[in-house]
C-alpha cells in the first residue's frame, strides 16, 4: 500500500513538471510571436505621434545633437519610421560620424526621397511612404567607402532588433 501511494504522488509531481513546461513553452512561443508593426500608407493608420515626434518629423525641426536615443545604437537591425514603420535603414548602413546624429551611409532602397531645400544649402530626406521628415543628407565628406552621410534626427525613428 505504501509503495502504491508512493508511486502516485511521484506520477503527480511529474505530471505538474511536464504542465509547468508546457505552459512555460507556450507563453515563450507568445512572446516571440509579437510582431513588428506594419507599414501602413494611410494616415488614419500612422502612429500617434507625441509633441516632441511632431516639432522634427511634421515642422522640420532638429532634435539636440547627441540626446537622441538611437545615436550610439549599435545593435543589428532595421530603422523604421516612427509614424508609418516603413523600413528606412539597416543597421549594416549605420556609422559613427560624431556629428551628434545617428548616421547612415545608405538607406534601404527606395525608402528615403531626397529634397533639396529652398535655398539649395542642404537636401533634406523624409520618408518615402508617408513623407515624414527624418533629416538632411550630405555627399562627399568622406566618412565611408558611399560618400554619403543621412543624418537622421532619432525621434524620426524606431528600432526593431533583428530575431536572434
Ligand atoms: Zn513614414
């Protein structure tokens, strides 16, 4: 009898153990299930944008040099747009140009127009897909192998990590 009662309470411990995993493993699953944003075309679909978001990427205006939260990020990954997550860059393109500003000598193709500003000093880059403005680009400065230097104010933007 006492053997019998043993073995139960053993079969009960480790049927508690495989439920506890199994449900450990699920939640994991959830987890990485969560998926990045979509990039979306239509304006009643683009991300709220707080009042600091809308001063630099609808005023034009320029965040602080070297307060930007993406500026010394160094993981691998995309750079997405902060109002319509399209892709902007990879973290591949990324490079320090102690300018103050995260930098990137290309862009993912076909995602950042160019515009030269009105008085032809600068040309500024937005967004491809909904224009948002994400900063200026600079050619022939000799920073990398591309020549080329987006400067993009960090409030412009989202990182999304890649799945490691
Ligand atoms: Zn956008």
């Amino acid at each position: 009898m006492m053997k019998l009662s043993g073995r139960t309470t053993i079969g009960k411990i480790m049927l508690m153990g495989a439920v506890l995993m199994l449900t450990s493993l699920v939640a994991c699953a959830q987890k990485q299930k969560k998926e990045t944003p979509k990039k979306t075309t239509k304006n009643m679909e683009w991300n709220k944008l707080t009042k600091e978001e809308e001063d630099v990427i609808v005023r034009k205006g320029t965040e602080y040099p070297g307060t930007g939260k993406l500026l010394n990020n160094k993981e691998k990954g995309t750079y997405t747009c902060k109002r319509c997550n399209a892709p902007l860059y990879r973290s591949e393109s990324k490079f320090e140009s102690e300018c103050g500003w995260p930098s990137f000598d290309d862009e993912i193709k076909g995602a950042v127009e160019r515009i030269p500003d009105i008085d032809g000093m600068r040309t500024e880059i937005v967004c491809a897909n909904c224009k948002a403005h994400l900063g200026h680009v600079f050619i022939g400065e000799g920073f990398t192998a591309k020549n080329t230097r987006n400067c993009v104010n960090s409030i412009s933007m989202n990182f999304v990590p890649d799945a490691k």
